[in-house]
C-alpha cells in the first residue's frame, strides 16, 4: 500500500482534531480512526466512521429512555440471547462506515452483498491510478482438483515465475495503453498535443480485473456480521478473506460483546443436518459407525467427522 | 407526553455526557440529541445518534481521503448537482436514528416505508402504558367527499364531542379489561392472587389502535428525505404529518445544506407530466387555453394551475 | 372463513380459466391456486400467482440457456448443496404472490419481514368488516412464568370463558362504535341524514388490534424460506405460526427438491456453539457429562441435551 | 450475438413447449420468451420468466378477491393515477427475469441497483468465453469537454481505427494469456500435459473488463422502471442504454397500460425546481426574462428552457 504524501497528510490532519460529541464513543474505533490498515499489496480498510457500541444493541432491544445502569456481564448475556436466538434487529442499530481498496475482481465479490451503501470511485469521471495486483508467489496455486471454486497446490516457484511475469506484463501493457487511449501521461498532461483523447467512460475498459478500484461502503452491523460469516470462511477466495480478516479486528475493537457472541454462535459453531443430527444420537448411544454404516453421503460424513474434531 | 421522572432523569444523564471524537460532530444535532421533541398528546420524537453531517455527503461523492479544504459553498453547490440529478448513494453515507413514541395505527403507515431499521416495544413481553391517541377537536372531520381518502370539513363542536367520547370511553374501557385479563393492576400487582393472567401475547389484542407503541428507528439520509417526502405532504394524514415535520426540523439541524437541496428540488419542485407539459408549452407561445382545450382532465388541468400558481 | 358468495364466484371464476404458456408450470400449485386455505376463524391463505419450480433454480445456478436435460435427482443434489452452503441466490429466482387474510396484531409481525413487497386493504380508504379473531378456548393460555414472551398452562374453561366474553363484548362495542363513528350501517347506508360520518382515516382507531385486515404479499423464496423458519418454530406465538404452517404446505407443492432441503438443513438441524461442540466432544471421547461439569449455563445445557434427543 | 448451435437448439425447444396454467398470461411477453434479443457486439437479453400483468397491478391496488370485471379503460385510469402519486407498492406486484449478457464495464454499472437478485456466471468455477466488446467506430468518441463523465465528438476514422487496434489486440493477448494461466485449449484440454494451470479464481484477473459475463437478473416493475429510468436516460453510458432500450420494449409488450404511464409521467415529463418554477410563473406573468434576470444559474436557465422547448 503506498499512500501519496498528500493523502498521508489527510489522514493525519483528520486524525488530528478532536471534538466533544453528547453520543457514545467506543474508544477502540477511536484509536484506529481513518488509519490504513493494508491488505494485499496495494489495497487498504479505513474505518471512517461508526454508530453505536455494544450498549446500543441493549438499548435498542428494550426501546429504553436512557443507557441503563446495567452491568457489562448483563449486556454481554443479553447480547449472547440476541444472538442465538437470531434476534438480528438490535444488531442492525450499530452502522460502521470504511473506505476501502481492493482489486476490481473482489470488488465483484464483495458487491454481491446488498444489504449496504456504497460509493464507488468512478472511471468515468477520473483516471484510475496505475495500480494492480499481483499475488504473492506463496498464493499463486493451481486448480484444484476436488473443488471446482477452489485452489489446490502451490505452485513450483518456475511455474510462479512464469506466471507472475505473464500477469505482469499484461497489466503493464494495458495500463499504458489506457494512457494512451486518454492522450494523458503520468503527470495527467497530454501526451500529444494535437490529438483528442477517448472518453474515460471507454477507455477503461481496457483495463484488466487486478486494477485496484475504492469505495466507501457503509453497513449495518448485523449485515456486516453476514458477510463477514461468509468471506471470513476458508472457502473463501484468499483475495476477499484477507479483507474480512482486517473487518473482524476493527468490529471486535468496537463492539467487543457483539464480536464474542459472533464467535461463540457463529464462526466457532456449526450446524448438523437432520441426518448428521440422527446419526450422532446413534454414536452418542454407543453404536460404532463408519461412512458407510450412517447412511451419509462421503462429503457429509467427511464434514461431520471434521465437526466433531475426529481425525477421518 | 408525559415522560415519567425517571425517564426524564434518564434522558438528563445521558445529555449531560461528553465525550471527545475523531468522528465529525452537527452541531445542530448535538443541541437537541436525546431531548424528548412533543408530537400529537402523548408522543415524542427523540434523536437517539446520528453518523456524517454534510461533509460525510460531498466526501462519498468524491471518495477522498481527508475532509478535503473545500469551502461551504462548494460543498452546497455539489450537494444541489448530487440532488438535482438523483445520484442518491451519497446521501446513503449519512445514517440517524430516532426513538419515536406514536399511536398504533400511525405506526401501521409508517412501518410500510421498509428501508430502515426497527426495534419496537414488544407487547408480547411487556405490557403497554394506558397511553391512547385523543384527535383535538379542531382536527376531527367528517370523510372528505371528493377525496376518498382525506378529510372534509372540521365537525361542529357538539359532534366533536360526541365522537371523543365515544373514542375515550372505548379506549378506557380497553384498557381496564386488558388490564383485568393480565390479572395487574396500576402497580404491576396482581388483582386478584387467586386467578392466573392472560398471556400478554394475547391480552394485547384486546387494545385499539389509538394506543401508543414506541420504536427505535434508523434510516439513511436519502431514505429518510424519501419518506418524508410522502409523509410531510399535504395529502398525507395529518396524524403521521406532524411526525414528519418535525423530522424535518431535525434535519436542517443536521444537514443544513442537504435540506435547502432537498427543498429547492423536492418539496418546492414540481413534476410536470408529458401532456401537463406539452399545455405549458402552448401557453407560453401565447394561445389562451382553458381545461376544455387543453385537453387535459379536469383534475390535471387544476393541478396544472395550482402548480402555475394561476387561480382555477 | 366467510367468504361471501360474491367472493367465492370471483374465485371459482378464476380457478375457471385455463391459458396456454411457455413459463414453467407447478402441478401442485396450479392445483390450489386461488382457493382460500383457512386459517384461524376467519383468516385465510390464497396462493395467487407464482414464478419459477425446483428446475428454475437450477437453471439459475448454472446460468444455463435452457432447461438442462438433467434428471430430478441430480437436481435434488445440487439444491442440497445450495441449501447446505447457504447459496441463497439461486433461491431468489423463484416467487410467489399471496392474498392473506389476518388479524391485525399478527399482520403487525408478520410486517416486521421487511424483504417483501406487499399491498394492505386501505382503511383510510374503505371501511373494514366486522369481523375479529376469537381464539378457540384451547389457546387461551396463562402467561408463561418461565418465558416472559411465551404461554403457560390452557385457562381453566370458567376463566376462558370469562377472557372470551370480555374479548367478544369489547370487539362488538368497538365495531359499533366505528360504524356510529362514521355514519354508516351494516348496508353502507347513513345511520342518520341529517349527520356526517367522521372520516375513515380516523374512525378506524377505535378497533381493537383483533380485527382482520388482509393484504397481498409477495416474496422470493429464500426470503419465504427465512420467514418460515422463523415463524414455524415452537417458540412463535401460535396465531402466526398457523399461518406458516399453511405456507409450509404450499412450499411442499410448489418446489419439492427445496422443500426437502428444507427440512434436512434448517427444520430439522440444529446449531451448536463452540462451547456446546466443545462438550460434544468430550462426551463422545467417552467422558460422563452433567450441567455443571459441562461449563455450560443450565438452560445451554437443556437445549443440547434436547438436541441429541436425550431426556434431560 | 453469437449462440452456438446448442444453444439456440435448447433456447428453441423450451420456445416449444406449452403448457396450461391458471394464472395470467401476457400475450406480448409469451410472444418473445427465451428469445435472445441482440445487444452490442455479443450481448444479448432473454426473458425468462414473468408474473403478472396490467391486471395485477390493478387487483393488488384493490387487494380484491377476483380479477374483477373492470375495463381496460378504467385499469389504466388507475394505473395513471399511482403512477402519478408515487403509489409504488402496486407495481411491485409484477415481476420478471431476464438472462442477459454483457461485458463487465457495463455489468459493474448495472449492479449498483441493488434492489433485484442476481445470479451470475462464475469465473471461479467455469472458465469465461473469448468474447469481448469492441465499439462500432461510430460509438468511439473523444472525452467531453464540458462533461467530466461524457462523450465528444466522434473520433476520427483515423482515431478510431488505431483505438480499435489497440482495443482488440490487448483483448486478445490478455485471453490468449489466460488460457495460458489455465494451461487449457479452445477445446478444454490442457495445453501442456506436463503442466498444472493456475486456479481459474486467479486466472481471471487477466482478462480486461470488456469481456463478457452474463447473469440472471430478476426484478419487480417498480424498480425496473426506476432502473430504466435512470438508465435509458441520455446522460447514460451508450453501452448501458442500448440495454435499457431493449428492455424497454419488453416492458411494453409485458404491461403496456403501465408502460403509457410510464411514459407519461416519468419518461416524458419533467420536474421543475422550486426556483426554476418561480422564474416561468414570472414568465407566464408576462414578464421577458433572459438568463440573467431570471436569477438562475447558466446551467439551470438552459436546462429550463430546454424543457420548455426554446431553443436556448
């Protein structure tokens, strides 16, 4: 991630005033407040603003006068029953505003989730900057075999290499030529003078999908919890779960209750089948099973015997 | 309204909090959060949080990394284009929410309004204040005979009082059998420690839609503008109206230079349909027109001269 | 259910027509399409349009040109799968349109749904009938002590008959009031010539919250499918979960495959939390388990015992 | 457009099928099913499957029992009126899917309209076609000057040739370097046998955003025409247009009463600010009023005249 100085200036500047406000703060947002958390190797999470704590989801689940003088370890129990129960409304009252940059074809991803606001920045209107992904050699790992929307070995680091450079190269190409396309140069003069440049609305389509866009995306925090379910997951592409992994950190600096609920209910719980649920009362009743005696399917059995932490 | 001691109390302790932010602060907000703001007898609408203020709009709009050094009238002027040309997903980027106190059926209209976020009192857990809607008398009209929909003409003194009569005796009478089929009393004692109250879940359904329920309501900027389009027009029932313009004192507190948008191109503007405009058209090249040769309807063409500001 | 024998024409009159299409056809649902499944005491569900069968969600998962000549098996698999990974897109493909017939405190949850579009009968504009819901003396029940949104023990005959009465009386008195209110009798006359009714928008706040109303309601699946799971469940409070059950049967005509996905992956499974799988474990490694040596709260402890279907 | 010979031989034999149905009909739409209707160089859009008609809006409007036996006159009266009244919930009673095909630019625009559900081709499981847009020479024009997000003058037949050169061979490497990455052949063999291909969600990121995607897109009237709205407008990007025009015509075969009225007073009509309002009072008071009298900005002023077809 490279900010620009000037853009480095902004933050600061941002970060740098303060200001009295009658509404709760939560003091871990506080902290990281506009900062640019990096991921990947150009894009970035910065946490804009925020809406409510923990004690708003209280609030809002008994439509109370005031804050209440409850304890945290109540709040903390109250929280845990929203959760479980999937009372989700009370989580919908907590709004977390970011800016992110990500790659084009995470942004594809990421937009599929609708329940949010969003501002994207616009190749229509301004010149997107020469700014790509490429994969860390670690990452780059060939298809897989047994999932068809997965990734299987890495690759050997000659394979890497070859790979890199052909990524490279085309998005060097494309960039220029994008320039070229618009008759402007680094220093956004034109590049020729005499010469008309192609609409911006045109030219960027020849752009490749590792281009970094960015937007602002504002969501509510049941929503965010959603998504972060899912793109935190490890069926996730890489490319989107490393953002989740840097969203997770910031709701857990600010709703704290909310994020040990989250993990005890949702990302460290898992749901059995109807079946599955039969066949455990049939393990815990003493009968000794394999795949074939339960009646699943392989995959499923697979997956319960992963659920129960039993070696395969 | 009466808010009980307590409750007021409650509000106090919460208004005289301060907190520093990093986050950007409305003044105008700020004077008034939390205050219990008076609508119709006994309901209220109270600003409970709010996210962004006028710079959060034109920084969506921009996608930029600091507040920028744009000045005021930059701001009002890009404010006024997002408006004008319906580009609502910066408007998205501001977020509010209210505690409202309002009568049942006012609630049955404004919960149709389905992009927000809503937490109301529960009656299945709790059970409801002897809190009913009472019309003043200069409000009780008769059922308008050319608008199916509206009102006509104020009723006579006598009549008004009989109509709230009958309206206070049911709705007593409703709550003091409500209150006998849950076995409580004013105390929340049972009446009668022999006998076995009615789930409150069912016991409520004994209560008429004059009584009021309260809510925690969150909403974006441009779907709150959206809703009190509808809402603070003068074709809307006045019972929800009131509501709304007082909504709208909360936002020109909030968003001063969004509200003067929203007046000059919403509440102040007027849509001209293709034939509406097509008439104007023939006006202004100085043909003498009347509804007959215009051919518009009757109803168009009285619309077409409200709009024109020409007595019919 | 009173139908009138008006309503009842226009219904078989509907049911009448047959016309030839291209869109895919469900058997099941053209079967009961349009007749009035009953519910409650005066409620009903009519099924009136729909879009889209299992096949159409296939077709949606794979963005296919045509139908596929995949056979209905390999589609149950694929479904399955949809369902287990919460794939909920494909889902979304599919809708169904509904005319529904409910009393008002239940058409106020149901509300709270908010991923559907609906269309209530105006009261502003109409006059409602006379009709409320009386519940049928074996769901009148006691507060539940243990659960303060829930029901207890089945009122003593003498005390439901005494909760019916007051129910009945004040429902009558209320509807009496409505048509004094406005000037109007049973025939749509005026009471009285020389009167003016008070206008609708306002008369209606006089009924109680167990009057029906009615509306249309149209939704996609997987947003059905989520309303159902929610307002199926036993711990739904039974005037709406009669509705759901209905509904339950009209997903079982409409869209089979998806119905047994259902039932495999969400009625009939049950999420554990990390601490609950966590103990799990323990108890299948051969460890003898109660409440307190588990670590889990007494009633986390009851809902896994119930889940593995073990006798507390 | 392209279909292959599978394609359209699958796309004909659903064409082929009929079934009877109870439901309603529309004879327009029926007429074009499936088909796929040209769209830019490879586009295409199909309608898939629908519900309702000029009918349905009308019946939910009512919430009545029947179809009624109202006229086709009156039905569009009705229409015309909550067309006009912004009574949207009626036109969301109706609902259509389409299957379309498009290149990405114009995909990632499309998708800001977040109120539909969509599926689209994944290019994490399947690999993407080698099809990609090129601009007609006619469609290739110059940035605009006085528009940050518009076109100019058409380029030169020079201009354009070199700009489709370079358009057309960076597509082509970049598609050649995919399958590369893959190490797959046109035929879906591996290039190399002794090779692994990169992961296809890696893959991908090659490809630029001309290429083609496709997705199903399904959505109810009202926020199609809200979508058509903003997107058949001229200040559109043509690529997005020439879609919205197709879809269009769809509507008008599907509801044409609400496609009128849609015309009427959405299309074809016009919205006047508060001031722009106050400036053709003046007007019609007879006053001669130029730019600079009238007190509105240069860009307001010939906005108005525009609307009122003096030539500015």
């Amino acid at each position: 991630m490279a900010l620009t100085p000037e853009q480095a200036r902004e933050i600061e500047a941002e970060r740098n005033e303060s200001r009295p406000t009658r509404r709760v703060v939560s003091p871990g947002l506080e902290e990281i407040l506009f900062r640019a958390l990096p991921v990947l190797d150009h894009g970035f999470v910065r946490v804009i603003d925020y809406m409510g704590d923990d004690g708003a989801i209280v609030q809002a689940a008994r439509v109370s006068y005031g804050r209440g003088t409850k304890k945290v370890r109540e709040d903390q129990g109250l929280i845990n029953y929203l959760m479980r129960h999937r009372h989700s409304t009370p989580f919908e009252m907590c709004e977390i505003k970011y800016h992110v940059k990500l790659p084009i074809f995470v942004a594809r991803q990421w937009i599929r989730h609708r329940t949010a606001n969003v501002n994207e920045y616009s190749a229509r209107y301004s010149i997107l900057d020469n700014e790509f992904y490429l994969p860390a050699a670690e990452h780059l790992a060939a298809q897989s075999e047994s999932n068809r929307q997965g990734r299987g070995d890495v690759l050997s680091p000659k394979d890497a290499s070859r790979v890199l450079g052909l990524l490279k190269d085309d998005a060097e190409r494309s960039y220029k030529h994008y320039q070229e396309l618009l008759n402007v140069t680094d220093d956004g003069k034109p590049m020729d003078d005499d010469q008309v440049g192609l609409a911006r609305e045109l030219a960027r389509m020849n752009l490749s999908l590792n281009f970094y866009t960015q937007w602002y995306w504002k969501v509510d925090l049941h929503n965010l919890l959603h998504f972060l379910c899912l793109r935190a997951d490890p069926h996730a592409q890489y490319e989107i779960r490393v953002y989740a992994d840097v969203m997770l950190d910031t709701v857990k600096a600010w709703v704290p209750a909310a994020f040990n609920a989250f993990q005890e209910f949702r990302l460290g719980a898992v749901t059995l089948s109807k079946s599955a649920l039969a066949v455990l009362r049939r393990m815990l009743a003493g009968e000794a099973l394999d795949q074939a005696s339960s009646g699943l399917s392989k995959r499923e059995w697979a997956e319960l015997m992963a659920a129960l932490g039993r070696g395969e």
